[in-house]
C-alpha cells in the first residue's frame, strides 16, 4: 500500500484499525503497524493527526514486545521442562520423542 496517496485522516484511521486487531490475538498486526507508520510518526513533517497515530505506533511497538516476550519464555519453558510435565507435556507436543533427554 502507497500511503503518500492516502489522506492523513485515512492513515489515522488505518493505524487504528491494525492497532485494534493485535487485540485480536493478531499480534504481528501491531508489528506491522510499527513498520509501516513508524516513518510518518517520528520523521515526518508534523500534521494534525501525527501525535494520534504516534501513541498508536508505541503502543503497537510495547504489545509486540510483550507478545514476543512472552512466546519466547514460553518456548524456553516448554523445550527445558515438556518431559517433567508428564501427561500434559505430551498431550501438548506434536511429536513425542523416546526416552529421557
């Protein structure tokens, strides 16, 4: 999408709407959020709707983080303790692996 030929109440609205769906559990939505206002929010030229779609871009910035945060602890936990787990690790693994680790 060329966003020089959108209106800047258009972006806004844009931004809104891909700041609203990482709530969704759609978090790359918040990524690409960032990268593609994060231009138009810090470097440009100031404009009506800039400080707006500013606190969009660090709030989607900050959800992403946190999402990546927590999906990389939980990968840690579940690859170091799936076999103390028992059951539920099992049931939790797409494949099973044989014997101790």
């Amino acid at each position: 999408m060329n966003l020089e030929r959108v209106s800047n109440e258009e972006k806004l609205e844009l931004c809104r709407k891909y700041y609203l769906g990482g709530f969704l559990l759609l978090p790359f939505l918040w990524l690409v959020n960032v990268v593609w206002f994060s231009r138009l929010a810090f470097l440009a030229p100031p404009f009506g709707e800039q400080l707006r779609i500013k606190r969009y871009v660090v709030r989607s910035a900050v959800g992403a983080a946190l999402w990546g945060l927590g999906l990389g602890v939980w990968v840690g936990l579940f690859q170091t303790r799936r076999n103390q787990w028992g059951a539920l690790g099992d049931a939790l693994s797409f494949t099973q692996p044989m014997g101790e680790p």
